[in-house]
C-alpha cells in the first residue's frame, strides 16, 4: 500500500525566519537579581519592593509586560522550606530546646529569609523573560496571548 501526502502552496517559497540577538540567560537573571536592568545593567527593575517599573530609566526597555505571577513566591516558599526545616529538625535532634525557643528562633528567621529572597528571585524571574524572549519581550511578536477562537453563533430551534 502506497500513501501518498500531498502538500498544499508552495513551502520552499516561505522566507527563514529572522534570528534574533542572542540575550545570555545567566547575566540576564543575576542582574535581574541585583535590581539592574538585563538589557544595560544600569536602570533598576523594581520601583518599590515587587513592583517592576514601567520601563528603564538608561535604556527605556520595557518591564511592565513580564508575567512573573505566582512563581517568585513558590521558589521562595520552596527555597526556605529546604533552609529552615532541616535546620529547624537539626537544632531539635542535637539540643532539644523548648517550643518557645523554636517559636522564638524559626519564626522571624522563616519570615526574614522569605522577605530577603522574595524581591531577587522576581528579578532573577523577569531577567529570564526578558533573556528568553517571552511575555512581551519579543519586539516581533504580535500578542503573547494564544488565539481563542470565537464561539460559534448559537442556533435556536424552534419546537413546533
């Protein structure tokens, strides 16, 4: 049995897409990191402590589409859980304080750490959008949304 697969215009007309510039990916996060443009290394990402400025201040590339979302939390939340509960089962094992030292200790260094990683982990998030070409990044994208198409027009039936 032969199949044969026909195709449909002519494919070797279409031009090769344009190559974009290459953005390092690890410069990109660690400046991200460091609240410092990934694309000058001058400007600052963040306006206040989460809050990307709307562009940046030497260069004029624009922050204000990323989509860092709920990921910057989740990494925190996971980076300090393997920081704190072994230290935490640590402490217990070796020297078995009371619970008010626990209380005392683990709480506001749980709560510290989580507040100092938060804003560089966004950056580090951002850096990498914007290494990646993703989330408005890309200058030749059209809308970083997928299509949807339109619902089809619902019909009536008319019951006689």
């Amino acid at each position: 049995m032969t199949v044969r697969y026909e195709t449909h215009g002519n494919q070797d007309a279409a031009a090769p897409a344009q190559a974009k510039p290459h953005r390092p990916v690890l410069t990109a996060m660690l400046r991200g990191a460091a609240n410092k443009c990934m694309n000058c290394g001058n400007g600052k990402v963040f306006d206040g402590f989460l809050a990307t400025n709307h562009a940046c201040s030497s260069c004029g590339q624009e922050f204000h589409h990323h989509r860092a979302d709920d990921a910057p939390p989740y990494f925190t939340i996971t980076i300090v859980g393997h920081i704190i509960i072994p230290a935490l089962l640590a402490v217990e094992v070796l020297w078995h304080p009371a619970l008010w030292i626990h209380m005392s200790l683990w709480v506001p260094l749980t709560i510290l750490l989580a507040l100092s990683l938060m804003r560089p982990i966004k950056g580090a998030l951002v850096g990498l959008q914007w290494a990646l070409y993703m989330h408005g990044f890309d200058p030749d994208a059209e809308d970083d949304l997928p299509f949807v198409p339109a619902p089809a027009p619902a019909t009536v039936e008319r019951l006689s």
